[in-house]
C-alpha cells in the first residue's frame, strides 16, 4: 500500500471517529448481559443492514454444537442468544478474505453505588477515557470493525475480498457464540477481535474450565452445632484444595513454550458462593462456582479429570468430605487455550498497519485469560489477529477505554483490510453512464 492512500484512510478514520465513539456509547447503553443481548444485537443488525450489508441474525442453536471439540457445556435457555453476521461480497474477489470479530455480551457490573465516576450503563467520556461497562471488553472493538469498513467507505473503496463481521455472544462464559458462527460455514483467510489487549497482538492464551462444587452438610439446631457438618465451613476445605491443585499446575509451566516465564499463568478463583437457609441451622448446603485455567495442548476433559481425582484423594481422609464427597458439575468453559504460530503473513500484515497508525512496532504477549481466538486457530487452521486498544478495570468497577488507543486501533484495522483484501472502488467504472 502507498503512503498517500494509508494517510487518506487514517484521515478517513478521523473523519469519522466522533461517529464512531457516539455509536460505542449507544453500545454501552444496552445493558447486555447474559441471555439479554438480544436488544444490542438487533441495534448493531439495523446498522450493518443501513449500510448495505447482507446481514443474518441467528439463534445459537445447542444441537448443531453440541458434539464439536469446542463446544462448552450449558445449562441456560439459548432462546435469546443470537449472533449478528454481515457479510460484504466485493464485485471481483482479488484479494485475501476476513472475519471481523467481537463479543456483545458483557460481565455483571456489581453494586451501582461502587461505580464512582458514572453508573455502568451510562458512558461518559472525562479526558481521554470513556467509562461504562462493556466499553473495553468489548463494544469499542465492535465499533472499531465496523466503523474501519466506514473509512474505507469513506473514500470510495471497498475490500476486494469477503469480509464477514460478526457480533457473538457467550465469550464471557463459554465461547459457544463463535463457535456457532464457525459450524454455520462462517470461514476466512484470517480473523481480527479487537479485545482490549493495550494495543498488543495476543502470542497464545489459556483455555479456562468452569466447574460447580456442591458440598452437603448435616443440619442440625445451632444449640447442637457439635453434632453436625457445616457444609459451608467443609466448602473452604475444598476451596483450599483446588488452590493446592492450582500451585501444582503452575509448576508445570516449563513444559509450555510461551508460558515459562509467567508468574502464574494458571488462576484459579471462586466467582460466587451460595448457601445454608438459616442462620441458627447448621448449613445443610454450599455451592461455589468456580474458573481455573488450562495450558494450550491441554485437553479440557483430561484436565478436568485431574480436578475429581485430586479431590477424591485429598478429602479421603476428611471426617465429614470423605464419607460425603462433593459433587462436580462442569458447566460453562470447557475451552482449550491457543498458540498463534509467529510468522504468519496476517501477522505481518497487522504489524505493518500497526506501525503506520501508531509509528511504533508491535508487540505481542502471552495472557492467562480466555479469547474466542481459540476457535478459530484450533477448530479452522485460521491466524486470529487479537489486538485491541488500551483499557483499565474491565470486569471491574469504572471500567474504561482510551478514546485516542481506539482511534489508533481503528486505524490499524482499515489499514490491515485495505492491505489484507485490497480495495475497490463502491462504484464500477462506468456503472452511472
């Protein structure tokens, strides 16, 4: 690509980008939430549809999935769970075709009162930050596909290749969303997700497994605690075990390239807790959810195997959890992690666009935490570009987004298309006369 046409794209993106920021903060508007995304989904299906795209909004359906490899067990109603997929078809195909990827659903935002520069649903930009839940992980990124394709318009191009964009859900619980879009045909030469990773392309990450604990206790009157079992006091018997697991699994990192030198690249934690129904009754019940991270090459059910035989073996000799085991039930991520291989041509595509918008080289980085790239490196043999801008507190309370990183990473993206597709014209010469 010639310099002239890189500034003009870069300045198309300009051009647009007050645009594009008023249409994230109508993204963070919808409160989209696991099983409640269907609304910001049909938001994002009318603007691809407004701008000319063929687009399909479809249900997640369970019985097409459910016996791929990468398919993550549930137990929730998938009635409201759609993916949106737009799908651009160039006049002459010359070029390299492409998904654009992102994730609509977005993580509980906890108690409102502890959001202290605006409530989670209400964005609101101070200096160069835009707040709200879901702004960073990861409706900027959705917009950044889109409004990419929106500069390139800008200019009277197109790419001269297939490009798929695709809105999903379920990547904060299971990945089923993208896997869906997958086992409905949906393929290309290379993928991009613009998660919120600083501005860095993601080397390789973790496959993460979730997983119940229910541990039964004896209930009895408080007055007689001493005869019974507290299952919630046996619950942190088993919640000290898994974290001994965990430590055993971090050993092991020198057997992963890429993961030798992370601190602690397998995070175990216990997201929710649950039990007991009175406060004078010893508690006959507890529950825990919990997420533990796998290596890449690890396989899900072996691993989760590993998890039953270790707490078998370690509660055996408990007074109470040995005669009363707790029962497992895996439900949610069920995931492999992946390994971008490096010198792909996407990679250096992406490091080429990446320099021009940001006059600085790419880096890349290992992470401990889930991406839907997995589906497409593992299941479609297809480089997934992971690369997104720099944010703070996702997951956490006053989570933001860098409203300048946005604009580089947009950049970067129509600047990756228009090199990794190629452009042409909207119009056909000669078409009006």
């Amino acid at each position: 690509m010639n310099q002239e046409l890189a500034q003009q794209i870069l300045a198309a993106v300009e051009e647009g980008f007050e645009e594009q920021i008023s249409f994230t903060e109508d993204l963070i508007r919808f409160p989209s939430l696991r099983g409640k995304e269907k609304p910001a989904q049909d938001f994002v299906h009318k603007a691809l549809e407004a701008r000319g795209y063929d687009v399909t909004t479809f249900r997640i359906d369970e019985e097409k999935i459910k016996d791929h490899p990468g398919f993550s067990p549930v137990a929730v109603d998938y009635s409201e769970a759609v993916n949106v997929v737009a799908t651009h078809e160039p006049r002459e195909a010359k070029g390299r075709s492409l998904i654009l990827n992102g994730h609509m659903d977005v993580v509980p935002e906890g108690p409102h009162d502890m959001w202290e520069v605006s409530p989670p649903y209400e964005p609101k930009r101070v200096g160069d930050w835009l707040y709200g839940r879901g702004g960073g992980d990861m409706k900027a990124g959705i917009a950044a596909n889109i409004f990419a394709l929106d500069a390139l318009r800008r200019l009277g191009l197109q790419p001269a290749a297939k490009v798929h964009v695709q809105s999903v859900v379920e990547e904060e619980c299971t990945g089923n969303g993208a896997l869906a879009c997958l086992v409905e045909g949906y393929t290309a030469d290379a993928a991009i997700i613009p998660e919120p990773e600083d501005e860095m392309l993601v080397r390789a990450n973790c496959g993460v497994l979730w997983f119940d604990v229910e541990v039964s206790g004896h209930p009895v009157h408080v007055r007689e605690a001493g005869s019974g079992a507290n299952a919630i006091e046996a619950t942190y018997r088993v919640i000290e075990s898994l974290k001994r697991l965990t430590e055993e699994w971090n050993a092991q990192k020198a057997n992963y390239p890429y993961f030798e030198d992370l601190e602690h690249p397998i995070n175990f934690n216990v997201g929710k807790i649950e039990g007991g129904d009175w406060a004078s009754s010893v508690p006959a019940w507890c529950r825990i959810s919990c997420r533990i991270a796998i290596y890449p090459g690890d396989e899900p059910k072996e691993r989760a195997a590993e998890i039953e035989v270790h707490l078998a073996r370690e509660l055996a000799s408990d007074a109470f959890l040995g005669n009363r085991p707790p029962k497992i039930t895996w439900n949610g991520f069920f995931a492999r992690g992946y390994v971008l291989d490096e010198g792909s041509d996407a990679e250096a595509a992406l490091a080429a666009a990446h320099r021009r918008a940001t006059s600085s080289e790419l880096q890349s980085f290992v992470t401990p935490g889930y991406l839907d790239a997995r589906v497409f490196v593992i299941y479609a043999d297809m480089p997934c570009l992971v690369y997104g801008p720099i944010t703070e507190n996702i997951h956490g309370f006053d989570e933001r987004v860098s409203l300048s990183s946005i604009k580089r990473v947009t950049g970067a993206i129509a600047l990756f298309i228009a090199d990794w597709c190629g452009v042409e014209p909207i119009e056909a010469e000669g078409a009006n006369g």
